[in-house]
C-alpha cells in the first residue's frame, strides 16, 4: 500500500460569545464537532491546527458587564478564563483559544478596513439611529427597547423581536427606551458610519460558493438562499465605547469616530487568522501562522474546514468572503464549512440568555465530559433539529457506552486475568468465526474513515457502535468460556481475538470518547505509537486480531461507564425542566 502524504487541515470553530457558560446545543453545533474531527484527522497522522477564541466586543458585553456593575475588561477577562477552563473540562483540543479583544485581532481588522476601503468597497453614509438625550449617545441597535412594530411584543430588541423573530431597525420600535438607563428621552437623529459595500461583491462571492461543492448541504444551501435575496451594503461601525478603534492607515483615530468602534461581525470572524498569529507568538514562532492562513506563504496547501450553527453561515459564507476577498490579498479562503441545526430543548431552544436547557459546567457536574461527547455526537443536529431528552440521553448511555462497550472491555479483561493470568493467551488457530469478524471489519472501518471524512458525525457514531456490537456478536459465536471447559487452545484464540478487538474498539473510540479511550488503551498495555487511526494501521485487517503480542500483561480497567438509574433522571428532570 502506498501511504498518502500528510496532510495540513486547518480547524475552526464558531467563537462562543464571552457572555456567560454556553449551553450543550453551542457545544454541540460548533466546538465538539470540530474537537471530534481534529481528534480523528491527528490519529490518521495528518498535521492538524485546531483554532477558536472567545468573541469578546459587541453590546451584549458591555451590558453584561454593566449588569454586573464592574468594568468591560475585567468582565471579559474573567468570562474568558471560565469558557477556557469549560472547554478543556470538556477535553476539547484546542491547539489555541484566543480573545477577539487581543492586540493581534485589532491591528488585523484595522489593516482589512484600510484596504478594503483603498479598493473601493467601504464608504462613509449618513444614516438616521436612535439618540439617548440622558445617556448623551447614540445607542446601537442592541442598546434600544421597545414595542414591536409587528406583533407588539413590548420588550423587543433594536437588531430582533425575540417574540417573533423579525429582524427590525431600531428606529421602527414603538415606544423605545435606552436598555442603558432606561429612559424614553430618546430621539432619532442623524450619524455616519462606515459602510462594507457587500452588494459590489455580490458575483464574486456568488462565483465563489457556486464552485464550493464540497460543502454540505445545509451550510450551501443557505449561502445560496442569502445570495439569491442579493447582498446588502451593511454598516461595520458601531457607537460604543468597547471594540476596534476605527482609525486611519497611519494609526490615528477617524475624525467623526472617536465614539465608534468596528461592529462586532465584522472583527470576530477575523479572530480566526488573529487567534493563529496569538498562537504562533505563544510557541515562540511568531511567523507561523502565516504559513496557514497566506496562500503566497503556503496556505495554499492548507486544507480549512469552519464547524457553525446554522445562525452563524450567513456571516462566514458572505460577511467574511466580502472582507478576505475583497482585500485582493493573497488570503487562506474555507474550503469546507459544515453547519449544523438546533439541538432542541423540549420543545424549544437552548438559550444562553433565558437560562433554557443545560450548560457546559452543569453537566459536568452529572456526569464524566465523555458521557455527553457521545450522546451529543451520536445525535448530533445535522440533517434536522436534535431534540434533547433526558430519556433519550439515558437510553444512549445505558446501551451504547456501558452496554455494549464498557461490558464487552469488562468481559473478556476479567476473563483473561481470572483464567489466563492476565495475559493475552498463546495457542489456537483463527477459524470461522475469526473469519466472520474480519469480514465485519473489512468493511465497517472503511465506512468509519468515509464518514469522519465527510463530516457525517452522526453516523460516524453508529459506524463505531457498530463495530462495538460486531465484537459482542463475535464473543457469542466464538464463545472462549465454553470452549475453556474442553479446549483451552480453542478458547485462548477468543480470548485472544477479544483482547485485540477492545484495543480495536478503544483507538475507534478516541475522537469521541477521549478518556475513556484512554482508559481502555492504558489497561491493555497499547503503546502510544500503536494508537492510530492510519492507513498502515488498517493496511491489514486480519493482523488487527493478533496485534497484541502473546504473554504481553494486561489489567481489567474500572469501570468504564456507569448506567444512569430512573432515580437521576427524575432528579434532573425537576432540577433542570424538561417534561413535556
């Protein structure tokens, strides 16, 4: 066989915003599938870059921040620390977690301002906005409230009626009042701001995804539906007092600007290449991370996939295209973008601002990360909404993990040290049902690596439990304990195979169910250079099932997954909501 060439793979994921722990559907639409895919694309020996941040400016930060009556920076800063720590709890490998507010980001959006503007596509515009004549501002869209004008909602948001969901302008709210301080005393007058002029990149960018057939469906088709409702000039400043100064080439503050900052879309996507260059100045090669990102510098070579909720496609397929295009520099552009639906939440979304559903540090304090890893996975929200259940979630668990994993590692482990002193069994001849279980695997671990390739985690999921569920059915047939009786031979050549396929089924298990992995491959002795998902390692199927040397130790694990009783699911249930 020959071995492809590694290859280099650029992974990033949406930025979770800096307000407050995110929820399961956040995990579950971004980060875990972009961990599960960096995870499975190292073990295949490619050279990966696994890169997110927090997204840090905006008017939800600034209100936040003033709700918790202490300054935005030290906000920021502490939010940051817990969404890092949240993260790592939940094993996501991260070869750098960034901060939009890093000095890196802002010299990056100023510099794409600057020639953007130099090209023709930003321009100063007059537009009328909401003013707080107690605040003394001009109060962005976020910072007004009022009454919808289409369903009379009456605390509707300036940007969206969270009753309806129409987006609105905040000078069509009813009745509008500052979200700062609460007073009506407002009126509309007339400010400038820069103005990205998307609609001249409309062919271009309409060029760019029509040729972008590797993307999965969801992500093109709403792309394609944004494009077809033509693109719109859109403002990229904002009256706030926290964000990326608007400044000139030379560095100085924009007259007329000295109260504005660039709008937060328009910075956070560019925290991708910023969070790069934070992580190459943090290894102590500050150049690096251009041979990622410029294509004059190799970048060219560079495989980029972006992992979102689907919330976020319109912004990556048009908003930051418009910007890295329209710079004429020789820029890394995605190569694949894989969107994702909602994980629902009995009935309606998980939402970080209502409270609705559970959170990263919540769940933690149930159960183990891998727990939830699998469960997410297994459903994760790709061709429709997920709709989360703490039953659905028990029945996943008690089956998947503890049953058909955790009971086959167990049996044939505690088999081997009760009757072969621990240690993987000479003698015996493959027979038929070795051959039944080459045959399984000769076709399953293909099936494995296509769908981790395409980005099908859910039935990447499936393809492993059911390789799992193939070892369970090989152990039935070939039944060492009852051959042990009559012919130990004919039993060590079960035990054998068994032993080898709990190693098989913990290297499959590691993009998703990391620790326990671990776990398994720790007690069985597999060496870490024999823990991979390579071409070499599946060059030969039938090896597999005699790749652990005879008379090497090994050591029943602990118990790998724990089932969830009736008991703790009527605890969370009344804790956390979820009845129907």
């Amino acid at each position: 066989m020959t071995k492809s060439a590694p290859r280099r793979i650029l992974v990033t994921s949406a930025l979770p915003y800096i307000n407050g722990v995110k929820h399961l559907g956040n995990l579950a639409g971004s980060m875990l599938p972009a961990d599960v895919y960096s995870r499975f694309q190292r073990l295949r020996g490619h050279d990966v870059l696994y890169i997110c941040a927090t997204d840090e400016h905006g008017t939800p930060a600034e209100l936040a921040a003033q709700a918790a009556n202490v300054p935005v920076r030290q906000y920021v800063d502490e939010q940051h620390e817990i969404q890092k720590k949240a993260g790592e709890d939940f094993l996501l490998s991260y070869d750098h977690f960034g901060r939009s507010c890093s000095a890196e980001n802002a010299a990056l959006t100023q510099h794409f301002a600057h020639v953007l503007e130099a090209n023709g596509l930003i321009e100063e515009r007059t537009m009328r906005q909401v003013y707080s004549v107690d605040d003394e501002r001009f109060l962005p869209d976020r910072y007004v409230e009022g009454t919808c004008p289409h369903c009379e909602f009456e605390k509707a948001r300036g940007d969206q009626c969270d009753n309806c969901g129409r987006l609105l302008d905040p000078v069509d709210l009813i009745n509008p009042y500052s979200a700062v301080s609460g007073s009506r005393n407002v009126e509309v007058r007339e400010t400038r701001h820069l103005f990205l002029l998307q609609s001249q990149m409309q062919e271009r960018i309409q060029a760019w995804i029509e040729a972008s057939t590797d993307w999965p469906p969801l992500a093109r088709s709403i792309a394609l539906k944004w494009l077809d409702e033509g693109l719109r000039d859109r403002a990229i400043t904002r009256d706030l007092s926290w964000g990326v100064p608007v400044t000139n080439p030379d560095g100085s503050i924009r007259e007329g600007f000295e109260t504005k900052v660039f709008y937060v879309w328009f910075d956070a996507p560019i925290e991708y290449i910023a969070a790069t260059e934070e992580w190459a100045k943090a290894k102590g090669e500050p150049e690096a991370w251009r041979r990622w990102w410029r294509t004059d510098e190799g970048a060219d070579e560079v495989d980029y996939v972006q992992f979102m909720g689907k919330d976020n496609v319109a912004f990556h397929t048009v908003g930051f295209p418009v910007t890295i295009l329209g710079s004429q520099e020789p820029w890394k552009l995605v190569d694949r973008l894989k969107a994702f639906n909602w994980v629902t939440w009995y009935g309606g979304k998980f939402s970080t601002s209502n409270k609705r559903g559970v959170f990263m540090d919540q769940a933690l304090d149930l159960l183990p990360a891998d727990y939830w890893r699998w469960y997410l996975t297994a459903n994760a929200p790709e061709g429709s909404d997920a709709a989360f259940t703490w039953e659905g979630f028990q029945s996943s668990i008690n089956s998947d993990l503890a049953n058909v994993l955790g009971n086959f590692v167990n049996r044939i482990t505690k088999y081997c040290a009760s009757k072969f002193d621990g240690k993987v069994p000479e003698g015996g001849e493959a027979g038929e049902a070795e051959s039944w279980m080459v045959a399984e695997l000769e076709t399953r671990l293909p099936q494995l690596v296509q769908h981790y390739e395409n980005m099908d985690f859910r039935k990447a999921a499936a393809e492993t439990r059911a390789i799992w569920a193939a070892g369970n059915e090989y152990l039935t047939k070939a039944e060492p304990w009852v051959k042990y009786k009559n012919d130990v031979d004919a039993a060590a050549i079960g035990v054998r195979a068994g032993l080898n396929l709990a190693a098989l089924f913990g290297i499959i298990a590691q993009p998703i169910i990391p620790e326990a992995a671990a776990m398994i491959l720790d007690a069985l002795g597999v060496p870490e250079d024999r823990r991979t998902l390579s071409e070499e390692a599946f060059a030969d199927i039938p090896a597999l099932l005699d790749a652990l040397p005879r008379g090497h130790e090994i050591s029943p694990p602990d118990v790998l997954f724990r089932k969830i009783e009736d008991e703790q699911v009527a605890e969370w249930t009344e804790r956390f909501g979820g009845e129907s």
